[in-house]
C-alpha cells in the first residue's frame, strides 16, 4: 500500500472492478488503489444467488474479477472512515492515511437489518463469505428460512431447494412477487415455487428470533415461530451515504448526487454503482443497484478520473433467473401500474409494458424469458406515446 494513489478507489465491488479497468484504458501507468471492506477481491456478486448454485459448469473459480491485472494495489478488509477533502486523502479503519489525486466512491450499501441478529446461522447475504458458510448450512436436506420476497430472496430460495434443502421463505406481500408482476403472472410465478417444494409463508414479517449453535428460531410478528437449521436475510441494502454527507457532498434524494458524467459536487470525487444518483437519458434522475449498471457506471467513471470526460448515457437493464424461469427489464417494474400484456406464450414468453401513470408513455418493460431485446425495449421507452394495447403489442418480439 502506498500513502497516495493518483486515482483512489473506495469499493472492492463490480463497480470499483469496472473503474479500475476504465481507468487504463486511458492512463496505463497512473498509480490506482482500491480500497474494499470484504477480505476476498472483487468478485461477479450475482452469481453469489444464481450460478454457483444452479450451473454445474461454473465453478468458483470463475467468480473473481481481475482488478489486479490492472496493476491496482488492492487494499482488503479494510473500511474507509473520514474524506478530508481539502487534504486530499482519506483516513482508513486502521488508521492509514492515504492521498489521492481522483476519488472514486463505488461503494454499495449494507444490508437492512431486521430482528434476527446477525451470526453464524443467521447470513444477512452479501459476500462470497456468506455464500461460503450457506453451503455449509444448506444441502442433505437441512431447513434454512430464507426472510424476503424480492430478487436474493427468491433466487436463494430457488437456488437452495434445487440443491437439496427444505426451503422457508418468508415474505410480506400476499402472492409472491405480486408488488412487481401483474398478478397471474405472479400467481404462475409463486406455483413454480410451490411445485419445487419451498414453502411460503406469504403476509409475513419477522419480528425477532435467536441463534445458537444448533440451529435458528424466527419469530413472525403473528406470533409464528419457525425452527430451522438457518436463516438466510435477503431484504435489500441501505445504500451507503454517510461518508460522504459527513465530506459535504451533494446528496440527492436517495444517493449521491452526480451529474452526467458521475462527478460529485466536489471535482475531484466521482461516484459510481449503488450510490450514485444520476441523471438517466431516459429515465430521469435515478439510484440504480443492478450489476449492469455497476458495470457501465464504473467504466465511465474510471475513463472520466483519467480525464475522458465523457457523459453517461446508458440506460441499465436487469434480470434475474427462477429455475427455468427468467426475464430482463428496464426501467420501472411496479405492479401498481397498468399494463399491456403481449404473450407469445402466456406466462412462458412474452413482454409486459407498464404504462406511466398519467399515460404519457411507457415507463418500464419486462421481457420474460425475451431476450437480445434491451435495447428495443429502450427506445420503447424513450419514443412510444401511444400507449394503447393495440399500438404495444407486437412492438418487441
């Protein structure tokens, strides 16, 4: 570790990963450092919760990225606590402090806490750490609670019960995914999960429980208790913006604030990833945590610390796989929503556009088992005003 980098990077992630690389492919020699709170390098976060459990060719040492290749310096298990940005440096949880030239925050978030305290059989899941102990955990049909009903929630639990383990899931809304699919699609996703043997536990919160060495007690706020072997949390992060607030940068409503090209309100200081609020071509002003987006926000950002200068422009798309299941989407995905539903298939291929609320166009799509489709369902997006079912279907397939 040096005491000064010419480009500083806070976030061993996708996105740090992608910046570091972005970075060289405009200054091959500028010192770069990554500094990153889990111990292991950087690694393909999504596969955490679907390939290495679904995919019996990919193997784990497929995961790791390969930010040392740029010549980083990455500096692990370690945590940035203080940005002084007239000195130009940060201050580390070990006490090092370390200058820079550029600043890029591709930090991510923690994961919201719930009743249950974290241990070694309760993994609020994140890192590959957490993937490491869950296989330990999971498999010759061991019981684990799986608490959350959006993606890791239902893509562990459908990675868990492929891998042969009793599954609980645990979720608040009625019908599973029912707060983002129109609901017989979500009716046909939630049979899918029944027909694999997980069990649901649908209008359900938890509302504490204990750990001990043997196994987990999850207590619901309806006064149901589940035994089980252990308790997987996959509810969400709380994105990271204290560090910089308490550096006085700009936040904007739900991260960091930024403009078109990721920079901060501080010149020096780019954001990329989870934390970044930016504005959307298409969309408008947005926080995104899909690992498309950590992909091609870190590029931008590290091209633009080594001076590039370069809007972004990318509108992120995301996905998620369910046993044979699987869809890509952009932009807003809220059962609230209307819809015009255009099934190939019905509930097997097709593409369902969620209709703006005051009608003025499209504001989401969703291409189920669709795909090589994202950027048709872009320019949907950004042109289409006629939003009725007659002028949508059809537009993509």
């Amino acid at each position: 570790m040096r005491d000064h980098y010419r480009y500083l990077i806070v976030g061993a992630g996708m996105a740090g990963d992608a910046a570091a690389h972005g970075i060289r492919e405009r200054d091959p020699d500028g010192t770069i450092g990554v500094i990153g709170r889990e111990p292991t390098a950087p690694v393909t976060r999504p596969a955490l919760s679907k390939k290495l459990w679904t995919d019996p060719e990919f193997t784990e040492d497929q995961i790791w990225l390969p930010t040392a290749d740029t010549g980083a310096d990455l500096i692990l298990g370690t945590s940035v606590t203080a940005i002084d940005r007239d000195a130009g440096t940060v201050t580390t949880d070990t006490g090092a402090v370390i200058g820079y030239d550029r600043l890029l925050l591709a930090t991510s978030g923690h994961p919201t806490p719930l009743g249950l305290p974290e241990s070694g059989r309760v993994l609020y899941y994140r890192t590959y750490r957490d993937y490491e102990r869950l296989r330990e955990l999971s498999g010759q049909g061991r019981h684990v609670v799986v608490v959350g009903g959006g993606y890791i929630g239902t893509e562990l639990a459908a990675a868990l019960v492929q891998n042969d383990t009793r599954v609980t899931l645990v979720f608040p809304d009625e019908v599973l995914t029912a707060s983002t699919f129109p609901a017989a699609l979500a009716e046909r996703v939630e049979r899918r999960f029944t027909e694999a043997g997980v069990e649901l536990l649908p209008g359900a919160r938890v509302s504490g429980g204990e750990s001990t060495a043997d196994g987990v007690r999850v207590e619901l706020e309806d006064g149901r208790v589940i035994e089980a072997d252990a308790a997987v949390i996959g509810t969400g992060i709380t994105v990271e913006t204290g560090l910089a607030e308490a550096a006085g940068l700009t936040l904007g409503d739900s991260g960091i604030r930024v403009d078109d090209q990721l920079r901060s309100s501080d010149e020096r200081i780019w954001v990329a990833g989870d934390a970044a609020e930016y504005p959307d071509r298409i969309l408008g002003r947005r926080r995104v945590e899909h690992v498309d987006h950590a992909q091609e926000s870190g590029t931008v950002a590290g091209r633009n610390l080594a001076g590039a200068g370069e809007p972004y422009t990318h509108t992120p798309y995301y996905y998620s796989d369910l046993f044979e299941l699987g869809y890509e989407a952009v932009g807003a995905l809220d059962s609230s929503l209307a819809t015009v539903e255009d099934w190939t298939t019905p509930f097997e291929e097709g593409v369902v556009y969620y209709l703006a609320e005051d009608g003025s166009g499209v504001a989401g799509v969703l291409l189920w088992n669709v795909w090589d489709a994202t950027d048709a369902a872009r320019r949907v997006i950004a042109e289409q005003t006629d939003v009725s079912a007659d002028a949508l279907r059809g537009l993509i397939g």
